[in-house]
C-alpha cells in the first residue's frame, strides 16, 4: 500500500514571536501482513505490517541548519474491521508502533530525540475486480 503522510511544522523565532509553517512529507511503502475473521459482510483483522520509507522531504531545509536520519524501514502493526459490500470494500484500522521511527532530528546543533513512528486511523476504500 502506498501510503503519503503530511506533517505541518510550526516555527516560533522566540525573539520576535513569529511564526513560520513548514511542511514535512514522508512517502512510503506498507506491506501488511493481516490475518482475521469475516461473517457474512462484516470481518475483522488484525496483524504486523512492515514500512518502508520511499522518499523525506522537509520544508525545514530551507530555514535552518536542519538534519534528520529515519529509519529505511520499520515495523508496526495493524488492527481493525470493514465490511465487503459486492465489489466494494470499506475498512476502518488503527495502526501502531513496534520500532522507532527514527532516532531523533538536529536543529542548528540541537538533537531533539523522539520514540517511535506515527500511530494513526486509516480509513480506506477498495474495489475488487
């Protein structure tokens, strides 16, 4: 699954209480691996999924002394449920860490660590064919 993630940054310069918005993208590839259950339309599942990130962009570059290392791939895992419809199929999961995202970002010579990749909802929407 292809999936892009889009985070706004907000920048305060603590001198003159300005405020600057950055945008940070991350493009990358899921696999899930789900195992579940389905009753008539209705199913639920569950299970690992493995990422791997395809490209990082950050509108951080072009202010400041910026550096960030993520991790090329990572794990995590799914759990959720949907309905099969005819040919349409609607899920609705919760997504959650196993491994860090990535150590930490460097701002002009600040490291700023963090612990782990987005927990997040995905709606989706398919079709079968």
């Amino acid at each position: 699954v292809y999936t892009n993630i889009r985070n706004d940054i907000y920048i305060e310069n603590i001198n003159t209480r300005d405020e600057d918005l950055r945008e940070h993208v991350i493009n990358r590839l899921d696999l899930p691996v789900l195992l579940g259950y389905k009753w008539s339309v209705f199913k639920i599942e569950t299970g690992p999924v493995g990422t791997v990130i395809i490209s990082d962009k950050s509108g951080l570059q072009e202010i400041t002394d910026y550096d960030i290392t993520l991790s090329t791939a990572t794990i995590g895992f799914q759990a959720g449920f949907g309905l099969d419809v005819s040919k349409l199929s609607l899920d609705f999961k919760y997504e959650g860490n196993l491994s860090k995202l990535g150590n930490g970002i460097k701002v002009n010579g600040n490291e700023y660590n963090f612990d782990s990749r987005a927990r997040q909802f995905i709606f989706s929407i398919g079709l079968f064919f």
